[in-house]
C-alpha cells in the first residue's frame, strides 16, 4: 500500500502538490498516464478511450514529444491534456534543483502546460516548492497502478485499482513499453469496473 497508494506523511513531504480531489456530487476519477508519447502504445490508448468516451492527461516526457510530434498532436486533437514529465524523464532526487528545472523547462518548449508530474513522484522537498514557484501545478497521484513494474502480473495491476480507487482518486497508468503487457490488460478492465461502479471520468484542470 505504500506505493500504490501514498500514506499522508509522505503526502504531507510536498505540501501544495495535488494528490486527490475533494469528494462531488458525483463519483469521479481522474485518469493520467505516464512516460508517453510513443508510437507503439499511445495509440493504442487514445483508441480505447475513444471507444468508452473518456478523456484523459498524459505527463509526456519531452524526448518523446520531440521524436514523436504526430502523436503528441494526436493527443491533443483528441481532447486529452498534456503535462510537463520532465525532457529526459529526470528524476528529482538525484540532481540538484537547477538542472531539474531547466530540464523541466526544456520540456515546457514543446508542451504546453502548468501541470507537472515528478518522473517516478520522486524529488527533494525545496524542489516541490521551487517548481511551484516557476508556475507548475505539481500533480502527484492517489493510486499508482504500477503497470510497469515486471514483479506484477496484469491480474495484480487491476486488483490495485479495485482495491485503491476512491472519489476524488488520481490514477497512473503508463503508456510505455514496459508498462505496455499490463496495462493494455488492466486498462480496459479498470475502466469498465469503475464504470460499473459508478464513477465518472474527469481531466485535471490547469
């Protein structure tokens, strides 16, 4: 449960980050994806949002967007929001603060958004606060998937969900490669459960 859903202390390490959304009227959820853009699997993502007519925000990691900018653009042609993931997917704990936001704002070149997710949710706390000082929104999540991680069957993936999704919850998946065998299982499943369960589908404002 520590990783697939963050206990409040360690919440509480980034205050002004958003983790969850406050409970509405209606049950809502808040899809978002990771680490994309990439030809192999994001198409196959936006195709099945399509079909159960659902919108979503992908942290693209610059890199990608760069390589990639049809199906960035796709993205957006679509409906779906964007967010900065960083340029080189940098993970905050291990450089200093000024390379993460120069890298960040690398990114913000080709996307653009105020939202911002740390690649892997990991930085130092003064960066939390630089990087809302520089005009992010940082979005954190109330329920990681963890559709990358290969110690997970798909099976397990979805079972996070059922297990963790609350109203108001900030989903994770991932359109990777490594992400790709679970997610593309978990995904269609999760999404008619909490159908199922009477959850509505929202995208993170900026």
């Amino acid at each position: 449960m520590l990783i697939e859903q963050p206990p409040l202390l360690y919440r509480h390490l980034y205050p002004g980050s958003l983790w969850r959304f406050n409970a509405e009227e209606q049950k809502t959820v808040y899809l978002t994806f990771d680490d994309g853009p990439i030809p192999e699997v994001t198409p196959w993502v936006l195709n099945l949002l399509d079909r159960y007519g659902i919108k979503a925000t992908f942290f693209c990691v610059g890199d990608n967007v760069r390589k990639h900018p049809d199906v960035y653009r796709q993205l957006l042609e679509r409906g779906h929001k964007t967010g900065n993931h960083t340029f080189n997917h940098v993970q905050g704990w291990k450089h200093r603060t000024r390379l993460l936001l120069e890298n960040s704002a690398k990114a913000a070149e080709l996307i653009d958004s105020r939202l911002f997710r740390p690649p892997h949710g990991h930085m130092r706390v003064a960066q939390n606060s630089a990087l809302q000082k520089a005009g992010y929104k940082v979005v954190m999540w109330d329920v990681v998937t963890r559709d990358y991680s290969r110690f997970m069957t798909p099976e397990q993936v979805l079972q996070n969900v059922k297990k963790y999704t609350r109203d108001g919850s900030i989903l994770v998946f991932h359109d990777s490669l490594k992400a790709e065998k679970n997610m593309k299982y978990a995904l269609p499943r999760a999404i008619e459960w909490l159908q199922n369960e009477g959850y509505a589908f929202d995208l993170i404002p900026q």
